[in-house]
C-alpha cells in the first residue's frame, strides 16, 4: 500500500464529560450517541449527545442509584432504539430513550454486569430477539426481552469448577433461526463458546492471560472470524470457519504492540477484514486480516485444519494519555466512531482512506 493510500484516523471532536465513562454507543439511524457511567458520588448516568454543526451538544440525562457499566442497543429494532444496560449491582435494564423510563428491568446476576451484547433486533431471518450479560458472578445469562424475569438460559461453573469473572461476552453465528453462538472471556484467560442450540459447550481453550474483550467480524453469517483482546498487549485473530476436532481454529497472535492492555477490538460494519484495536496507553491501532491462499487443509487421517492468516497493521495513532476503554463504529457513515477513555473525554474520529471491499 503507497503511502498516499494508507488509511488516517483523525480526532475530529474532543468533549470532556467530568465523570467516568465505561461504555459508548451509537443510537441506531442518527447522529446521536450514549455515554454510560458513574458519578463520583456513586449514581449512574446515561447520557444522550448529538453531533450539531461540529460540535457535541448534550440532548438528556438519566440518572439512576445503581452505576452502570455496559450497554446496547443490539436486541432493539431501528424504530424502538431501546437500550439494555448492566450496571454495578447486577441489573439489567432496559430503556426507551424518548421517555426517559425503564420498559423492563430484571436482576438475576449476584454481581456487576461486566459486559453485555444483542442479537436479533433488526437482522432478518436471524432468530428472536436475545440480550446476553456476563458477570463477576461467573455466569453467563441469555435474556429474552419479549419474556419477564428469569434468563431463558444460564451457562456457569459446574459443580466442582472455580467460579471464574466473566469480562466479556458476545454473539456470533446467528445466520438463521436456529443457530446463534455465544462466546465468553473470563479473567483467567478462559475462552469458551457456547452453542444456544444445542445448549453445550462447542469450544474452549485459554489465552494465558485476562480476556477483556471479544468480537465476530460478523454477528448475523456463519462463523467467519473472532478476534479476542488480553491484558498483556496481546489479542487472537481465530479463523472460525474450520474446527478441527483436536487442535480447535487457527488462529494468528499479535504480541509486538507493548501498548500495556488491550481493551476492545471492533470490527468496521463496511469491511468485516479491518478492526481497530484499543490499548491501555490510549493508543488506537487499525488492523487488516490477510486470508491466506487456502483457509484449510485436510491432514494425513483425512480431517479439516484450519490455515491462519496474517494480520497487517495499516495505521496506528495515540488518542489519549489513559486507556481508551470503548469505541463503536457507525454503521451508516463509513469510518465514523466514538470513543471513550479513563481520562473523562469522549472523542469522535473519523477513519479515512478505508477499502470498503468485503
């Protein structure tokens, strides 16, 4: 790639919100964002902003005992745009935005709800609408938002298995009305992938490290890839297409960053092969995933391996002097993305230069 070619990530807008923030998201078909987090006195604030005239302007407020940590809007249709939200007492909760109030509200987790994800809210021919939330309780639990009260499911330690923190959690798979995947991380390096059809346990291997984040390049096709972020400035690309019996997926570790925790991989809604990465010293990093001539191999008894790819670092920039600890693309506008970090500013970039062929 020339350099006039290479891709450029710009800072467009700085805002400093003067609190923490854990969590940010965009709200579906507009110009206007979340910010999830906690007041120094305790409470927990959702705040709304929109971008006017290059500039962040706060729209509303909700304010609330609880501090939260995790949202999405993933379970909701375009037109609803609620938000689910897991905050510090193990709550669930979701919210129609426009009113200002809760529409459901459950807490089944003993602990803080560390991470949360959607599935099933606008894609077509993909199966119910689903909510999942991982906790330091150790569980991972399925919601259906149409159902009151318990979780439709509940994956935890079994009998005799230390009760491990669950830091991330998110869906995959989910091509039709049958399939969906959930993959867990968990603070000891576990990762596993729970199949919801057949309600097992499909997968499992360990990073050596603290798993904080994990994404599919794609929630609604066929498993294609995941990528999983560790503490130690290290994360996995894991071809998913082929499992094989034994070793389990390919996969391609990136361990040359010394950028401290890696905090959340995202991948572009445009180009399921590029995600960014973000790092515990407030650097952010762009990232190409290279297929390689043939994706798999059939070994001496006949069985499928999956071949690893390579990974290709297209840019990389410092954004802030602490953690960036969340960013989400925007589906609707190519290489626009908001981003928190510890240092109490959301920041809107703007990605140029980016292929956009799938």
């Amino acid at each position: 790639m020339e350099a006039l070619d290479t891709p450029q990530i710009i800072t467009h807008i700085e805002h400093n919100i003067n609190h923490s923030i854990f969590d940010c998201k965009w709200i579906p078909c507009s110009a206007k964002f979340v910010v999830i987090g906690t007041y120094p006195k305790g409470t927990g604030t959702i705040k709304i902003f929109e971008i006017t005239s290059g500039e962040i302007q706060r729209v509303k407020e909700i304010e609330r005992p609880n501090s939260f940590k995790c949202g999405t809007f993933g379970a909701s249709s375009d037109v609803e745009r609620r938000l689910a939200t897991g905050d510090f007492k193990g709550t669930l909760e979701i919210w129609d935005l426009e009113k200002s109030c809760q529409v459901y509200i459950t807490k089944e987790h003993t602990d803080i709800i560390n991470s949360i994800d959607g599935m099933g809210g606008n894609s077509v021919n993909c199966g119910a609408p689903e909510i999942v939330t991982g906790s330091k309780d150790g569980t991972v639990k399925i919601w259906d938002p149409r159902q009151r009260g318990k979780p439709v499911a509940n994956m935890q330690p079994v009998k005799g298995e230390t009760r491990r923190d669950c830091w991330t959690v998110a869906f995959g798979n989910s091509f039709n009305d049958a399939e969906r995947i959930v993959t867990a991380g968990y603070d000891n390096g576990d990762l596993k992938m729970f199949d919801l059809r057949t309600m097992s346990l499909r997968w499992e291997c360990n990073l050596k490290n603290g798993v904080c984040s994990v994404e599919f390049d794609r929630k609604d096709i066929p498993m294609n890839k995941l990528v999983a972020t560790t503490l130690e400035g290290k994360f996995h690309v894991f071809d998913v297409r082929t499992q094989n019996p034994s070793k389990g997926f390919a996969q391609v570790l990136d361990n040359t960053t010394k950028s401290g925790t890696i905090w959340v991989a995202r991948h572009l809604p445009q180009n399921r092969d590029l995600f960014i990465t973000c790092a515990g010293t407030g650097q952010v990093s762009l990232w190409k995933y290279e297929y390689p001539e043939h994706r798999y191999h059939v070994d001496h008894q006949g069985v499928a391996c999956g071949v690893p790819g390579k990974l290709k670092r297209l840019q990389r920039m410092v954004l802030s002097t602490q953690p960036i600890n969340a960013l989400e693309w925007n589906k609707d506008h190519l290489g626009l993305a908001v981003a928190t970090a510890y240092d109490q500013y959301v920041r809107i970039l703007i990605a140029t230069k980016l292929n956009v062929q799938c």
